[in-house]
C-alpha cells in the first residue's frame, strides 16, 4: 500500500526537541458521510482540540467509499481553520463588497481517490480550538447525469495527535527566574499570562556568556527559529524584547537557545525578568486605551449587540455609539469586543456614519481611520491591509466579518486631518457606529436566499440557501443565476403534462377508465408538483412533499397499468394486478422515492410478466399474439418510451433539467397512444357466448305421420365440413377479440 503524506510545513524541528517529555493526546472521528459541494448547507464541520503547547500535531486522514462510486469521483476538500470556522470559495464565488475575507491560520488539504491516508501536519500549533470543514468538490465542466451519482456514500476517518510539551519556566511579573543552558538541554520554554492591567511589557535578561542567545517569543504557541512573533539576539551578556500592547489572558512562550552548540561546552547560566512599561516613556510610541463592551444577547442565534462602556468622564457619555472628534486633542478611541463560540456562526458588522459639523469650512480635508485587529489595538498604519477602514466626512461606511474568529478584537478609530493646524482644530467630526452579530447577512441573504441555522457534528452556524443559481456566501454572486429563464422553464415542466391528455382521451374512448384516472392522476399531480418545486413564485396546493410522493406514485403507476393493460389475461384479472401495481407503487415510494434501482425492478417483473403472457396465448393457440400487425403498431411507441428512458436516466443533469425533463414527459406521455388496445373486450359472458361451439337444431318427432302429412317434421341433413369450418372460424375471430 502505497502512503501519501502532505506536510505543511511551517518550521523545522530540530533534534533536540526529542528531549522534551510530555504527555499524547488524540481526537478520532470515525465515518463521516461527506456530500458533494453545492453551498456551506453541505458541508461537514468538526472540532478539534489543542489544549496545551506542542511542537507538531498531526491530523490523518482515511477515505472510504461504500456502493458504486467511480474511482476519479474527484476532489475531497479538507480545510482547518484555527478559531473559527473556515471561510472559503471553492467555486470562486463573490462576496458582498463590504466583507473582509483574509483568514488567520487557515490551511488547506485537496485530495482525490488516488491518494490514500493523506496527513496534514502543522507544526507548533495555536493552543486552543480548531475547525475542519469538509466536503466533495466535483469540477465543473463534468456534467454527470442525475441518475449516475445514486449509490455512491463516501466516508472520511480523521484522527488528531500531538504531544503536549512541558514547560519547565513560568515568568511572572517582576520576579527573575534562572535559566541553564547545557549540552544535554541546548534550549528551553518559558511561558507567561497576560493579566488584566497590562499594557506593554519588556523583557530583560542576563546571561554569563558571550555567545549569541537567541529568544523567540510567540502569541498562543510554542515559537521555533522558522515561526515567531517577536525575536531578540542577546550579545555581550545582555538583551531586551519589547513586547506591544496585548490584552489580557494570552499565553506568551519563549524560546530560548544558543546560535551556536559549540558555546554550550561549559554550561551558560542566565536569568529572566518581565516588567510592565509606563506608557508614557515611549517617545515614538504610546498605549492606546481601550473601551471594554458589553455583549447584549438577543432572542435568536448569533445576535447581539455590543455596548461600549466608558471608563472615564466624557461629555457625551450618555450615548453608547457616538463619539466627537476633532484635531484639539489626539482623538484616538479604540474598543474591544470578544469572540467566542457562542457567535462564530454568524456574521460580525461594523456601521459607521460620519457627520462634519455645519460650521466647519468644507476645503477641510476630514476622515477617520480605523483598524480592526486581534489580540492588542493597532493603529492605521500598523494595521494589515483588509483590516483597515477608512471613513470620509459625511459618509457610510459598514465592514463585515464572515464567521469570525475567537479572540478578543479591537476597533481603533482615529481622526485624520489635512490642513492648517487652527482648521484642524475646529472640524469637529461626529460619528455614529455600532458592534454587532446576526445569523447569515443582514439581508437575511437577500431576494434569492433563506438563511437556515445548521447543526454539524454539534456545531452550529448559519448560512445562506441560494435560489435560482445565485451562490456566495449572502447569495450575491449572479455568475450562475438563471432567473431570467424561469418562467420558460416553468411553463416548460408544466405545460409538457398536458401531452396526457390525448392518451386520456384515448382510454375513455375505449372504456379502459381505470387507466385514464390513472394518467388524469400522473397529469394533475406532475403539473402541480413542478409548479411548486420552483426557487421564484413557486406555487402550492398543499404540502410539497405531498406533491412530491404523488407525483412519483404516479409516474410509476402510469408503467405499471400502461404494461398491465397490454398482457393477454380477462379484464377481472387485470383490475386485481391494478390494485396490486398501484399499492406496490405506494410502498415503494413510501420507503424511497429516490432510489431508482427499485423502479428498475418493479418495472422490469411486470414487463416480463406481460412478455409471458403473449408467448403463452401464441403457443396455446398457435399463432403469434399479439399479431404482427399490432406488434408493428407498438415499435413507436417502444421507441418514444426508450428514448424518454434514456434521456432520463443518461442526459438529464441539474442544469438541463427544465428542458430534458419535459421532454420525458412528452415521449413517456406520447408513447402511450400507441399500446392502448382497440376495443374493451373483457366482458365474461360475451367471451363465452364467442368460444362456445355453434350446435345444430334437430327436431325429431317419432310420433309424426309418415312423409307427406302436415304435421311431418323434416331433418336436414347435417353438412359436417360446413359445421367444422363455422366452429373455426368462430373460435378464432374470439380468441383475436381477446387479444386486441
């Protein structure tokens, strides 16, 4: 068996990593049932778990396939996202413009059939949770038929395992710690706890060589030469490292190691301290002080609303979301707001709405700019690119985070002006914002979705169910949509019904009544169900499950009775095999309306029962039933049927649906015409009447006169080859009237 193993790669692990002891950890999911990718409602979500710092986690991966799958059934999508659920595109599809889209530590696995056991291995993970979003992904340029992809279940196992390491050292504030580097342990972990209070912190150290002491510093993770937050290189025995403003809560771990192993001939000792900075030391930087919310809890899942609360005397204190800015003072405001699992299933927004005040001259070039960031207050300049926000004076600006991740977030405003500095001074800006979650959009994903809340191996998230071809995330991508097309494709899927009416008629015409309620059924149902199984201005008369079972009953009713009808047995037997057809119809779509192999067979068994029948009266009666004339008759309609069947089975996709399916019903509705019997033949006693031999009438009077006398009755004579040929003839034309 051949392994296939794919490694991402973030950092090198060293050699010496092997000396640091710990304890083994696992997640398993066993047999996950993964469906084709058409919109986040498909997907499958899990959880996993890190719950403490380690150097590399490994997630394996097992396919399984159970039925008739094709072995290049193409993509499986296997990505993780660490805090949050993932957010992708696997089909290009837009998003809203107002969305920012950059993801943190989100990787990604593609994989098919071919490769088998494939592995994910991240190393030096983010402590905490992570999300796996799974899901089959087949291209778009293969069209399969709707048919072919039945029977096919598929099956993901996944396994997570890692190795939590020690951490020997615990910086605490303001308390030094010893450090010993030797041959045996070339470097070593420390870690250390944000606490409320906090603002910026310093690390100093001292070490008793000259070689190069390296430390590295990393937020939630164990931090390697490859992957760091911050770094400092101590030379001449002494080092620092600056540390910016975090909140509160975070764990920190260091690294500490040598540059060189050869300086580690004699053991260098060190030591450590942390210390909080004054913000006010910092000439070219400063702490920026931030508002706390309060999360206000709505009725439904994901809404909230976050309330700033002020911690200082401010004049306009009384108004939660409003705040005045001008060029008097530094005008930096900055908010945090948390993300935790109680609303990553949603969607995160943030309103602004600018308003210059009337007196300020308009050449004043006034904006505010903002930052929304994880873990600590950055300001504009600082902030990556798809986090920044930028308001105009007398403007409307909203920002939106799909899914968000768990930390705790910062909003960061800060007012910007363009002139001289009185001008400045006195343009005042106001500015009305406001924090807050909903399920899906706040459309509710607009005129061609719903949004639904889902639930996925216990996580819960909403999402958007796009109609009429419009996909993304708020159903905004028309790349796809179709809606210019629905009424023809309606009119399409109803009207082509109407194609029973002819073999409707037909059947009354000849007294077969049972099969015209059957069709008239097939009719009235099939119209109705496509009316309402429509994305825009669906119409319903009840229920649309209901219409669904009874237009199935009758579509495979319509074979059953259409077959029946064309055996040779009396027409009593024929309404008990009705009865039986249309009851078996029943169950079998009751169980699964879905599952094409059983209208294979039960179509099959009635159509070599009808087979049977014609071969038994053929030999009983020696000569070939039904007779060449009408087997000819029947070859259209074999035709119409045949070519309705594969145009169902083989070319109808989601895509040609409106148009291959009506089609079906013209040929299937068509071809019934053709294998309807003339005449209703069926009557018992008129049956009898034509099969039962024709007898002479003699008379003989043994008391009548001799010849001649009036009361003489006379016997013909009986012509034997006459008798003969009426009782065949007479036989015969009965037994063609109960054939056609």
């Amino acid at each position: 068996m051949i392994k296939f193993a794919l490694v991402l790669v973030f950092a090198c692990c060293s050699a010496q990593n092997s000396l640091f002891n710990g304890y083994d950890f696992g997640q398993h999911y066993s047999r996950i049932r993964i469906f084709d990718y058409d919109s986040y409602s498909d997907a499958k979500f899990l959880k996993f778990n890190i719950r403490a710092p380690t150097i590399v986690a490994n997630w394996s991966i097992t396919v399984t396939t159970e039925g008739k799958c094709s072995n290049d059934f193409t993509n499986i999508h296997f990505y993780l996202q660490y805090g949050a659920y993932p957010l992708t595109a696997p089909r290009n599809e837009s998003f809203p413009q107002t969305y920012i889209t950059r993801r943190h530590n989100l990787f990604k696995l593609i994989f098919n059939q071919t490769l088998i056991n494939p592995l994910i291995q991240l190393n030096s993970p983010s402590i905490g949770t992570w999300f796996a979003m799974i899901f089959i992904d087949r291209p778009t340029s293969t069209i399969e038929p709707r048919i072919s992809n039945t029977g096919c279940n598929i099956y993901l196992s996944t396994w997570l395992d890692y190795q939590v390491v020690s951490i020997p050292l615990t910086l605490i504030l303001n308390e030094p710690i010893q450090i010993v580097l030797t041959n045996d342990k070339p470097s070593i972990y420390t870690s250390y706890y944000t606490l409320v209070g906090n603002s910026r912190i310093i690390i100093l150290s001292e070490w008793s060589s000259n070689c190069d002491i390296i430390i590295l510093a990393k937020i939630n993770s164990l931090p390697n030469i490859s992957l760091y937050d911050y770094k400092t290189v101590c030379k001449n025995k002494t080092c620092s490292m600056e540390i910016d403003q975090l909140s509160a809560f975070i764990w920190i771990y260091f690294q500490i190691t040598v540059n060189n192993l050869s300086c580690l001939i004699n053991p260098i000792h060190g030591k450590m301290l942390i210390r909080s900075i004054e913000c006010l030391s910092f000439s070219n930087n400063f702490c920026i002080q931030s508002y706390p919310t309060r999360r206000i809890m709505f009725n439904y899942y994901y809404d909230f609303l976050y309330v700033p609360i002020y911690t200082t005397n401010r004049s306009n204190r009384g108004s939660t979301s409003s705040i005045t800015l001008n060029g008097k003072d530094l005008s930096l405001y900055s908010y945090e707001f948390i993300v935790d699992d109680r609303n990553i299933g949603g969607t995160l927004y943030l309103d602004f709405d600018s308003r210059i005040m009337p007196f300020v001259s308009p050449n004043v070039n006034v904006s505010i700019h903002g930052c929304i960031s994880k873990y600590r207050p950055l300001l504009f300049d600082r902030c990556e690119y798809d986090y920044r926000i930028i308001i105009e004076k007398n403007s409307m600006v909203i920002r939106s985070l799909p899914y968000p991740e768990m930390a705790l977030w910062y909003l960061t405003l800060q007012y910007v002006c363009n002139g001289a500095v009185n001008e400045c001074a006195n343009a005042t800006l106001s500015l009305m914002f406001q924090i807050s979650s909903s399920q899906c959009t706040k459309q509710q994903c607009g005129t061609y979705g719903v949004c639904r809340i889902l639930t996925s191996q216990q996580n819960v998230f909403s999402t958007c169910s796009c109609i009429a071809g419009y996909r993304g995330y708020g159903c905004t991508d028309d790349t796809h949509a179709y809606t210019s097309k629905h009424l023809s494709s309606v009119l399409f899927l109803t009207i082509s019904n109407l194609m029973f009416l002819p073999a409707i008629i037909l059947a009354i015409y000849r007294h077969l009544y049972i099969e015209a309620l059957i069709y008239f059924f097939n009719m009235f149902f099939s119209t109705f169900y496509h009316a309402c199984d429509q994305d825009i201005n669906k119409f319903c008369i009840f229920k649309y499950d209901g219409l669904q079972l009874s237009d199935f009953i009758g579509s495979y009713a319509s074979f059953v009775i259409t077959l029946i009808t064309m055996a040779i047995i009396p027409r009593t037997i024929k309404a008990f095999l009705f009865m039986l057809g249309i009851l078996t119809c029943i169950v079998i779509n009751s169980r699964d309306r879905f599952d094409h192999l059983q209208f294979i067979w039960l179509i099959s068994i009635t159509f070599i029962f009808t087979i049977l029948t014609w071969i038994i009266v053929s030999i009983k009666y020696r000569r070939l039933q039904p007779s060449s004339k009408r087997l000819l008759l029947y070859m259209p309609g074999f035709l119409l049927a045949f070519a309705g069947l594969i145009l169902f089975a083989f070319c109808e996709t989601d895509k040609n649906y409106w148009y291959i399916h009506s089609l079906w019903h013209i040929f299937i509705a068509s071809s019934i015409l053709f294998f309807l019997p003339h005449k209703n033949f069926y009557k018992k006693e008129s049956v009898k009447q034509r099969l039962r031999p024709a007898q002479p009438n003699i008379n003989i009077n043994i008391d009548s006169p001799s010849i001649g006398t009036d009361n003489q009755v006379i016997a013909l004579p009986i012509d034997n080859a006459s008798l003969s040929s009426s009782n065949t003839d007479s036989s015969k034309k009965s037994t063609d009237d109960l054939l056609h």
